[in-house]
C-alpha cells in the first residue's frame, strides 16, 4: 500500500494525462490511499487482473513452398503425346507422363532410381526389394510372397496382375518403359518437354518437388540459438492467419553473406497436420517463435501501470463500496496489450483502473 505522504506524484504509464482521476487530488491534498473514497471512481474505468503465461517473442521472416526438387527423366524413347499440369500431385502407382500415345510410366516409391531391367533370373538386389514392397503396397502381391531382395515365382504372378491391371503385356518383365522409381509422392511443378518433342532415356520430362508444405528461411547465425529441432512455432500467413508448427532442422553449415549481409543457416519448419494453407506455390511468411515464457502469473492492461516520479510502477486498485488502494508493482515480461506485474496484495480478480 502507498500512502499518500510518500508520494510525490503519479503519472500513468504510456502519457496519461497525470492531472485525471483521483491521484492528482491525493498529491495535492496529501489523503492517504488507504481505502479512501474516490469521488472520481464512477468517471473511471476498470480491468481485471489477470493470471496467466506470458510470452515474449522473436519473428522470423520465411518462405512457405513445397519441398525438395524431383526431376521426373525418360526411362525410354518416344514422342512427348501427354504431360500433366503443374500443381498435380502424383502418388505411387500414378502415371508420370506419356510417350507414343500408348507408354505411360507409373510411379513407384524407392531411392535407387530404374537402371537395369527386372524380371525372372535376375541377381538379387535393393530394386528388387523396391518393386515387391511397392507390389504389396499396391495390393498385388500373392499372401504367399516374402518380401526380399530375391525374384521369385511370386515375385513374376504379382508382376503379372499389375501388369493387367494397367494394360500391359503379362509378360512378367519391366523396364523403364514401365515404371520409374522415386522416393515418394510428387508434385508437378514445370513441363520440361514439348508436347510432340523426341524424348530419349536420360530426357528431362517433368520438373517436380515432393507434396510436402514446409517453410524454410536463412537465420543469421548469431540468433541461431533462438530456434532447435522439435521447438513449436507459430506461422503467420499472407492475410494474417496463423498455423502451428514445428522446427525439423537447423543447419550445421553456415553461409557467408554478400555485400555485408550477415552469415545465415537454413532451417526448416513443418507445418502441423491438419493446418490450412493457401493455395499459392509459395507465399513469404512470418514465424513466431517463443524466447521466454512464465507461467502463472499476474498481468494487467499496460495502460494500468502509473509511473511513480520517484522511480518504479504503481496500479489503482478498486473495490465494490468505490474505495481504492494503490499497489507498487514490478513490471516483467509484455504481451498483447499486457504487461506481467507483481505487487503485495494484488491478486487475480482485483480490479484496477485504467484511462478511458
């Protein structure tokens, strides 16, 4: 409690007019503000104290966009008679592209890419591991076939039901023709060849990324310490929408700047499932990220605060029968209008004044 001796004068925080309200008649008068009646009270408005976590944040300017670069290439020789739009998303089992109005490649899920051809007699390998694990995913594997890096009889009936399915020969063989291997699903994002164009095995046909969204963005290595993997993040996008998410990596190599900008490493952030995002390829974000937070405390509109001349904060605090008490508080951390305040006495709930 402030007695009205010791103060020498009080001004609201943020230039309130320090001539308003009850606190320019107790310095002049010297009253006490030990529960005295404020004739002013009813002029006076009031916010209640507040408990709460408060948070202080850093933002990080970003890109949203999809991920990776996936070049979709000839497995074979032809003419160009069909190609999907950009913005398509083609998953496993989905046709890439069309070569002589009749090849149609299909997309199978792997990271050794098609080179050689597969069929009956083969040696074992990790390609062959890739198509029984792709046959199986796809629902054309016999219950009976294991799942290796062998070419069995097994191996050649569940070839020879894909192969039907999709309208080719049930010869129990494929080649690049057939299918390509890529590590997962894509997203069409160029057409580097002409409709009616000769591609060749090697041709670049599609310029693709993965489906996934992320956002990616170069921190100055000096606030590296801000961010670290698994950390949650709020994205802010164009129109002001905000999304979680989560920091996946932060880079371990720095990159030099030019022209005097400053040394930067990359970090990614995925975005939480479920989120809804703008239809845009890519679209400049902002990201929230928490650098300090206390939990359970006090807080009370910035505006509450009054300045002792003295040094330090007070807020007026009032009661239901119109009398009122002055608080010393020590300020913390600011959010959203509020401010963290501690003070003997103050309690969530209080009401304290604040300037209309």
């Amino acid at each position: 409690m402030l007695a009205g001796a010791g103060i020498v004068l009080l001004v609201a925080a943020g230039a309130v007019a320090a001539g308003t309200g009850t606190l320019a008649r107790l310095a002049s008068s010297g009253a006490s503000a030990s529960a005295s009646p404020s004739p002013a009270a009813a002029d006076l408005t009031t916010a209640k104290v507040e408990r709460r976590t408060m948070h202080t944040t850093a933002d990080l300017t970003g890109s949203l966009g999809y991920e990776g670069s996936r070049p979709v290439i000839a497995g074979s020789a032809g003419t160009v008679t069909s190609l999907p739009a950009p913005g398509t998303v083609i998953g496993r089992g989905g046709v890439l592209y069309e070569l002589d109005g009749r090849v149609r490649p299909r997309l199978l899920f792997g990271d050794r890419p098609m080179w050689r051809p597969l069929g009956p007699g083969m040696s074992d390998g990790a390609d062959v591991l890739q198509l029984e694990q792709n046959l199986k995913a796809l629902g054309y594997a016999p219950k009976a076939m294991k799942v290796n890096r062998h070419w069995d009889a097994k191996t050649t009936e569940a070839v020879k039901r894909w192969q039907k399915a999709t309208g080719r020969t049930r010869d129990g063989t494929l080649d690049g023709s057939d299918l390509a291997f890529l590590p997962g699903a894509v997203r069409v994002a160029t057409q580097q060849a002409a409709l009616g164009s000769m591609a060749g095995p090697g041709t670049p046909i599609l310029g693709a990324t993965t489906d996934r969204r992320v956002v990616t963005l170069d921190l100055s290595a000096s606030r590296q310490s801000l961010v670290k993997p698994g950390q949650p993040v709020t994205v802010e996008l164009p129109g002001g929408a905000t999304v979680p998410g989560h920091v996946r990596s932060v880079g371990r190599v720095a990159t030099a700047g030019e022209n005097g900008a400053p040394t930067t490493v990359p970090v990614t952030i995925d975005i939480d499932a479920g989120a809804t995002l703008p239809d845009l390829d890519a679209a400049p974000v902002t990201v929230h990220v928490v650098t300090e937070q206390r939990d359970d405390v006090l807080a009370v509109p910035v505006n509450a605060l009054l300045a002792l001349l003295e040094g330090g904060y007070a807020v007026e605090v009032t009661a239901a029968d119109g009398s009122h008490r002055y608080v010393g508080v020590a300020t913390g951390l600011f959010e959203d209008g509020l401010v963290q305040v501690t003070g003997d006495g103050l309690a969530a709930g209080d009401l304290v004044v604040v300037p209309r």
